[in-house]
C-alpha cells in the first residue's frame, strides 16, 4: 500500500476535525457530543453537564446515571460516533462520578492503491478508537476536578497503531458575575506503536478559558484558548496554516422557553480559529470554523444536533441523545 494514502487519510481526517498539523490518533481531538461541536470546544469551564467529561473530565459531575449516544456523517463514507454512560458514587464528603465513553472515527472501505500500478481492485478498512474511563468530583460548590484514562488504537489495512494517555481538569466558580473558568490538559501521553515505522505526536493540547451566564438575558457565553505540544514536546501557542497564532474557540448557548415544555429549547453557535486552516478557495470559505446546534429536552432525554461546515471538506451533521435513568 502506497504511503500516500496513509499520509492523505491522516491530513483529511485530521484537518476535517479541527486538528492542527499532522498528529497520532486525530480522533482523541474530536469534538464527539453535538453541544461540545456547537459550542467549538470551548464549553471548558462549565461544571456538571452531560456529556462534558469528553472535553474536560471536572465537567463530568452530575451527580445522575446517565447513557448517551451521539453519530455524526461526514465527507465521503467517513463517520464517527460516541457511546457513554456515567455513574454516581456514594460518598458522605464528596460528590464524585465515575464513568467512561468509546469514541471512533471511521474512513469506510477504501481502494487499495500500489506504487507505481495505481489502484489494485482490493478493498480495505480503516478506524481509530478512544476507550476513557473517567472520575470526576465536587470538593464544594465551588471547585470540580476530574481525570481521565484513555488507551487509543488504529487500525489501516493490516497496520495498528496503539497508544496511552490522560486527560486533566479543573473548573471553578468564581462567584463574580456569574463568571466561571477551566483549565485542562487533553491527551497527555505517549504513542505506543505507530503504522509501519511511522510514529508521529500526540494530539495534546491545554486549554484555558471561562464562561460566564448573563444577567438579564438567558444565555452563557463561553471562550477558550488552546495551546498545542509541537513534535518536539514543546509546549507553544497552536500554529494556524502553519504559521506561530493565537488558537481559541468561543461559544454561546442561549435558551428559549417553548410554550408547552418545561424545559428550554436551545440555541448555540460557536467558532473556532482552527477554521482558517480550512478554507481552500470554495464559496463556503466564509463560514469554515463556524458551528451552529440546537438542543431539546424532553423529560429524562437531551436532544441535541449540529451542523458544522467545512468548506470543500464537506458538511457534518452530529446527532446525540442522553437520558438520565
């Protein structure tokens, strides 16, 4: 199989999900719940929401048992998609929540190509995995933490790639102006195995941000600043079409109550600087970056979708439910 076709399957899959630059398992950076999408990642600071312990496991405690299950498709016959469950724990002290979630990214069948002869008639299949198991904690009103364990596995044709690695964070009210914010370090770990000879960074990244509600107005908005390991394992402020910048993400969830619900319908928009690196000379240039979902609760289910365009790459459309049981 051509090395090519590794390399282009990576720089999509990566670039279609908001990475920057080539890295190993793009799929432990994607933003799998519908609210994450639609926010762009910048929910960070939020405490105790479901779904939050992908983005930042202090976000996981909820005190509730909950399932979840999102899909999204994208360009070609990629897809991907996310099971989770969380799980109170009994504590007289604390209020703590155990859980996990497995997360995959998957290409399709896809043409086997040789060097020098073009494609061949062979078929082959290629996925890449997250299994987290995760606690998160209340120490007070105030603080929430949370760690996460993560194993990552890839597989391409008759190659694998494996590795490890963890996700840690805080949030903390500040209790000035409604304002709270949220620190975490995202895939702090090592490849284990790589395709072939080939062994590339992880995707680790910390971000740093806050969110605030507003006073006379039902909405929450949120931003946040990303910084990324290079391949070196230098810590530097994420680079955007290849050049030093400043990466951020920022979001707002407003809500409308629905006559007839007892809950708030919501409506979130987000952008991401990441987008810059998408845009590739199409009429939808404009909006590359931009992320737009709605949500619905109805009784013990969340119901929630987004849509984020992605220039020549193809609209995502994420679709995810969460109950409380």
């Amino acid at each position: 199989m051509r090395a090519s076709v590794i390399v282009m399957l990576l720089i999509v899959f990566s670039t279609s999900l908001f990475a920057a630059g080539r890295t190993a398992f793009p799929v432990a950076k994607t933003l799998m719940t519908p609210r994450s999408l639609a926010l762009a990642g910048a929910a960070i600071a939020d405490q105790t929401w479901a779904g939050g312990a992908g983005l930042n496991p202090a976000s996981g405690v909820n005190g509730e048992r909950q399932a979840g299950f999102s899909y999204a498709r994208h360009s070609l016959d990629l897809w991907s998609g996310q099971l989770s469950a969380s799980f109170p724990i009994p504590d007289n002290r604390y209020v703590l929540t155990s859980g996990f979630y497995l997360s995959t990214f998957n290409f399709g069948e896809l043409e086997k190509s040789e060097r020098d002869l073009g494609l061949t008639g062979e078929t082959f299949t290629a996925a890449e995995y997250v299994f987290a198991g995760y606690m998160s904690g209340a120490v007070n009103d105030i603080v929430t933490w949370g760690l996460s364990l993560k194993y990552l596995y890839g597989e391409l044709d008759e190659e694998s790639a494996s590795g490890g690695a963890v996700d840690i964070g805080v949030t903390w009210d500040t209790g000035w102006h409604n304002i709270r914010l949220g620190a975490v370090g995202r895939n702090l770990g090592k490849q284990f195995s790589g395709y072939g000879s080939e062994e590339d960074p992880m995707p680790s990244e910390l971000m740093i941000g806050g969110c605030r509600t507003l006073d006379h107005m039902p909405m929450t908005l949120h931003i946040a600043a990303i910084f990324a390991a290079t391949g070196e394992e230098d810590w530097t402020v994420e680079e955007l079409k290849g050049n030093p910048g400043f990466g951020f993400s920022a979001g707002s969830e407003f809500s409308i109550n629905a006559e007839g619900l007892n809950k708030p319908v919501f409506v979130r928009l987000g952008y991401h600087s990441r987008g810059t690196g998408m845009q590739t000379g199409q009429s939808l240039d404009a909006i590359a970056g931009l992320t737009f979902g709605l949500g619905l609760n109805m009784g013990a289910f969340d119901f929630d979708y987004t849509y984020a365009p992605l220039g020549a790459l193809g609209d995502v459309h994420r679709f995810g439910i969460i109950g409380t049981y």
